[in-house]
C-alpha cells in the first residue's frame, strides 16, 4: 500500500515539471499543490528539514542522495492529494485529472500517467514501501528527463518562497 502511496507522490511530482509549450503559470498551479501537503506530510512522518533539499534536488539526474524518507514523503504527499487507490496503487484517472486541473494537456496528462504506471509495474517487488516509491520516483525521474519535461528549478524555488 506505502508503495503506491509513493506512485501517486512520484504523479504530484511529475505534475510539477515543464515541457517545453506550458506556461509557467502550469508550474506555478502543479507546484502549489505539494507546497501545501509537504508541511503536513513533513510533521506526521516527523522529518526534518532535510527532507525539503532531497525534493528540491529530486529532478537533477546526479542526485542519488535520496533516501528512505523521500519515498515516505513521496506517499503521504500522494494519499493526501488523492493519487493512489485504497490499495496503493495510482488511480490513473485521479492522476490525469490532477494533471489537467493543474493545466497539462490531455496528452500531456496521458504521458505522464503512462510513465508513472510503466514505473510502478518494473518496480513490484521491493516489500518496503517507501524504498519502492523512492525507486519509483526515481524511474518516473528518468522518463520524465527523457521527455525533455523535467521543471526548471527557479519555478519550484519561486513556489516554495511563495508559499512560505
């Protein structure tokens, strides 16, 4: 179940990045979304501030500092936003939706939920949950880089300011 809590973290997360044609105003909207469930996330896991550097680092492809925590953030952030279904799996439709109220593009959207469920399926046999997202996440990263729509980090550094 933490495992897909962790796949719908990993949609919040992939909600928040930018191709090329978005506006960044869709970044700002995607972006805002974790802002207001990290604080909540952050005091029920009880986690430090640390975790904050590990998700602003999350989309540089040489970060590899993540750890067990990140993929319990990643869960949290994803129940709290509706992404995984009762049994922890993405909710594929809750996802797109996300996407789109957040203004991705159907196709967009589709993408995005594409590559986070092709993740979720490589990544089935890790028993620990958080360590199965944070892996997922990090496949999800990947897909994402390849796309060419990973976020530019002054959107998510302007949102966390702002929110703060």
């Amino acid at each position: 179940m933490a495992a897909g809590r962790m796949c719908w973290s990993l949609i919040l997360l992939a909600i928040s990045i930018q191709k090329s044609e978005p506006s960044t105003d869709v970044m700002k909207y995607i972006g805002s979304g974790f802002v207001k469930v990290y604080e909540e996330c952050k005091h029920e896991l009880n986690l430090s501030d640390h975790i904050l550097g590990d998700l602003f680092h999350f989309w540089k492809l040489e970060y590899d500092h993540l750890n067990r925590d990140t993929g319990c953030m990643i869960i949290c952030m994803s129940k709290k936003l509706d992404l995984i279904d009762a049994s922890g799996k993405l909710h594929h439709g809750n996802a797109k939706e996300f996407a789109m109220k957040h203004g991705a593009g159907e196709e967009v959207a589709s993408k995005l939920v594409s590559a986070l469920h092709e993740c979720e399926t490589k990544n089935n046999g890790n028993a620990d949950g958080c360590l199965r997202a944070l892996e997922i996440a990090k496949c999800f990263r990947s897909s994402v880089h390849d796309l060419e729509w990973s976020p530019k980090v002054e959107y998510i550094v302007e949102e966390v300011l702002t929110e703060v």
